[in-house]
C-alpha cells in the first residue's frame, strides 16, 4: 500500500511541476515508471505466497516475498527521492521529502538469513523450487 502511496506521490508532485511539460521529462517519467512496475511486482508476490500459503505450500514463498519486498522498498525509497528532487525545492522539496519518509517505513527483516535459508533450499533441491 505504500508503495502505492509513493507512487502516487511521485506522479502528482512531477504533474504539478512540469504540467504540460512533463511527456519531455523522460528521467522522471522513467522513475515513477520503475516505482509502478516495482509496487506492482511486490502486490503480485504478496498475493501469490497468499494463495501457495492458503493451498498448504506457500511455506517458503513467504520468505522470498519478504526478500524482494525489502529490496523493492529500498529501490522505490530511492527512485522516489530522485523524482522529487528533480520535481521540487526548497521548502516544498522538504515537504515532500517528509511525506515520503513517512511511506517508507516498513518492518526490518535479516534478508541475510533469508537468503540463506532460500539458497540452502535451491542447492539441497538441485533446482529452484519456491
């Protein structure tokens, strides 16, 4: 859901700067299209272990989820940056700043270990299993 929110942000502060403008801002355009794709990669991991978990073999897929929402967070946090700085200033550029760092709080996870766990899987299978 954050994600979302981010995503959100990022598009109505770069349509309220550049307005008309904005097709020719292919950086940013760029970047609120990489947070998209990422928000949506995240929701269809969620709901895909949600659906392994509730037919009894999802036992794993929620640590993958977690691994790839982690890293997807971090990649939104700073593409989102990017896009307001390239959209903003000053005080208004702080603002904004504010309001994201209110979207990208999430729990922390040891990815460490989870990648762990999901590689030792991998290698005791011989294949990728989820």
């Amino acid at each position: 859901a954050n994600a979302k929110k981010i995503a959100l942000l990022a598009a109505g502060v770069a349509f309220q700067r550049f307005l008309t403008d904005l097709e020719n801002q292919q950086e940013v355009l760029a970047g609120i299209s990489d947070i998209i794709m990422d928000a949506y990669g995240i929701e269809s991991a969620l709901l895909r272990a949600e659906k392994l978990v509730s037919r009894g073999r999802g036992e794993h897929a929620s640590e993958v989820t977690a691994v790839f929402a982690r890293d997807a967070m971090g990649r939104i946090e700073n593409l989102a940056r990017a896009v307001l700085a390239a959209s903003g200033e000053g005080d208004a550029l702080r603002t904004q700043l504010a309001f994201l760092r209110r979207f990208t709080k999430y729990e922390p996870a040891n990815t460490v270990a989870l990648r762990r766990r999901i590689a030792g899987r991998l290698t005791a299978a011989e294949k990728y299993v989820v």
